[in-house]
C-alpha cells in the first residue's frame, strides 16, 4: 500500500535535492565569477563565458534527475 507512495515521493524528492544542487553551484559559479572579474577586469568576457558554459553544465544535473524519474 505504501510502496506505490513512497516510490513517488523519492522520485521527487530526488529532483527536488537535484535542483537544489544546482541552485547552490549557480550561485558559487556567479559568486566566483564576480569575484574573479574584480580581480582582473581585463578578463571580464573570457569569466563570463566560462561561467555561462559552467553554469549550463551545473543545471544540466537537474535534467538527468527528471529523465531518471521518468524511467521509474
């Protein structure tokens, strides 16, 4: 009876905690980057497409997270 239940809340909870993962590294990448482009202005375009390719990277976990839950 409870199987069926806690199958689905552990699917979600797993994208939840995915998501939240991915919050969190978005976050210290934008933190970083900031940080780097005060350091070393010159450097501005080069942090930032590090940082946009990065960030894309960190967000990625998430999908995964939604596809495994789909093939439960």
């Amino acid at each position: 009876m409870f199987s069926p239940m806690l199958a689905d809340l552990t699917g979600n909870l797993h994208i939840g905690l995915a998501a939240v993962g991915s919050a969190i590294g978005v976050g210290i990448i934008g933190m970083k980057a900031a940080e780097a482009t005060g350091r070393n202005p010159g450097a501005a375009g080069e942090i930032r497409n590090m940082a946009i390719i990065f960030a894309a990277l960190a967000e990625g976990v998430v999908f995964f997270a939604i596809f495994l839950a789909k093939g439960q």
